[in-house]
C-alpha cells in the first residue's frame, strides 16, 4: 500500500458536493410536496445551472416548472436570488456565490408578480 492509497479516490473539500440551501416558492414546494427549504448536493463546478439540474434530478416534478423543458431558460415569472442580488439573467454557469455554497445564505427560487 503506498502512502495516501486509502484517500486515493476520495472526494477532496474541492470536489465534494457541495450542500445548498434552496428556498422554493409556496407553489413549487406544493407540487413537489417539499417544505419550503430544500438541500441540495451541488457537484463541482459549483454553477447556476448545475444547482437546477441537481434540484431537478433529486425532485423531477420541477422539471420544466423552474426552466423550459426545451431550451433549459428559466420561465417568466420565475427569479433567481442570492445574497441580496438578482441572478436571473445571469448564464447558466454562472458561479454560485461563496456564502450559498457554505450554506450561510440560501438560494432562493421566487415566482414574480405582475399585473395592477
């Protein structure tokens, strides 16, 4: 056995998933029969896009709730925050924000408002 052999494979602080706080709308966590926060293993890179495929994966009832089943672009009515910042225009491998990935701040999914 060589030195390191029993970590050799191991996931390393750098590859390990990491645990996201995802709060959901009251009308998503219904459907998926959630509460309203959810964690979710995010694998490396740690991005927007790869935080909604794992929310997907883990409860396929959102699969085209959050993002068009087709072109994967969030719907309308539909916003991406992170500590006090709107990220839904940002791209999908757009970089989580280091406080969401140590798990200090959640990432919130809203449904938006409109009308008069």
């Amino acid at each position: 056995m060589t030195p390191n052999s029993e970590t050799r494979g191991a996931p390393t602080a750098a590859t390990a998933p990491r645990a996201v706080r995802v709060q959901l709308p009251h009308h998503l966590r219904t459907l998926a029969r959630v509460p309203a926060e959810v964690v979710i293993e995010v694998g490396e890179p740690a991005s927007l896009g790869s935080l909604l495929d794992a929310l997907e994966a883990r409860h396929p009832v959102l699969r085209g709730t959050v993002r068009d089943h087709v072109t994967r672009r969030r719907r309308p009515f539909v916003r991406f925050f992170a500590c006090r910042e709107d990220l839904s225009q940002e791209p999908p491998d757009f970089p989580l924000p280091a406080a969401v990935l140590s798990g200090a701040e959640p990432f919130l999914i809203v449904g938006a408002l409109a009308g008069g």
